[in-house]
C-alpha cells in the first residue's frame, strides 16, 4: 500500500504535464482550473469515499481504521507533495505544448455531408430466418441438456436477433 501510495504521489507530475498539455492543444483557454481539476479529480472522490469509512471503522473501533498520524501523513503528503508536483507539470506542459498534430493528414476545407432521405425511406424488418436457424440449433444441442437450457438460450437468441435489423431496399 506504501509503494502504491508513494508512485501515484510522484506520478502526478505526469498528470499536471499531460493535462495541461493537451489543454493547450486542444484550444484551452482557462489552464489554472484545468490543472487543479486534474490534480483533484481521482483523489478527491476516492479521499471523500475513503474518510466516510475510515470515520464509520473508528466509530466501531474496528482495528482496520487507519490511525490518526496516518491519515495526517497521507493528507500532508498530498497537500506538500502530490498536488505541487501536478502544478510544476502543468506548468511545464502548458509551455512545451505545441501545435496540434494529427496522425493523420486533415484538411481544412469544409465538404458536404451528403442527405439521409435513402436510408429512413427504406423498410426495416426483424427477418424471418430466425425460426429456421433457431430450429437447427435445437437440433445441435447436446441431448442431455433440459428444458430450461433450451428456453435460455432460444430466449437468448431471440433477444440477440431483435437488437440486429436487416434493411430491406
């Protein structure tokens, strides 16, 4: 738990550092709020979560309640540590971020997006050929199989075929 708790504290200078830097790529105008919400966004719901139990085991002194110099040490090591580290590399990142380079070469240029008339005017169905498929995979099955094996997985089936649609021209 200590070595877990220590790698996320110094790994947040990675999470000042990507943030804000695709912050900035991206257009981002507002970059303090942008790296105190991403300094603040897993450890304040999972400190949240965390206190709200930590305070239900020392109300029923349960042994698994982290003692108080613990969770002193804890909170002090992010308020000292973590959350200075996001700052310092969302500073950095915000100064090393470039323009944005796609990975693959876009254009510019507005184009027409063609209408959807033909794809809403056509007919959609279920299909009939699930009785026929249905019917053969009963055959298939194993003959030890009961009843209600045979309705689950025709239920299952059936269910599945619903969800998929066959356009007819």
């Amino acid at each position: 738990m200590t070595a877990l708790l220590l790698i996320y504290v110094l790994t947040s200078f990675i999470t000042g550092y990507i943030s804000a830097r695709l912050y900035r790529q991206m257009g981002g105008k507002n970059w303090t709020w942008n790296i105190i919400t991403a300094a603040l966004v897993f450890p304040g719901p999972l400190a949240l979560v965390w206190s709200f139990l930590n305070s239900l085991a020392w109300s029923n002194a349960s042994t698994a309640a982290l003692p108080a110099a613990t969770v002193f040490i804890i909170l002090g090591l992010f308020i000292f540590v973590s959350f200075p580290l996001s700052v310092v590399g969302g500073i950095a990142g915000r100064n090393s971020a470039g323009d944005f380079d796609a990975p693959c070469r876009t254009k510019k240029v507005a184009r027409e997006v063609g209408n959807s008339e033909g794809v809403s005017s056509r007919h959609v169905s279920g299909g009939s050929e699930t009785v026929a498929q249905m019917e053969l995979a009963k055959d298939m099955m194993p003959p030890d199989t009961n009843r209600l094996e045979h309705s689950l997985v025709f239920a299952i089936r059936r269910s599945v075929h619903l969800t998929r649609w066959v356009v007819v021209a």
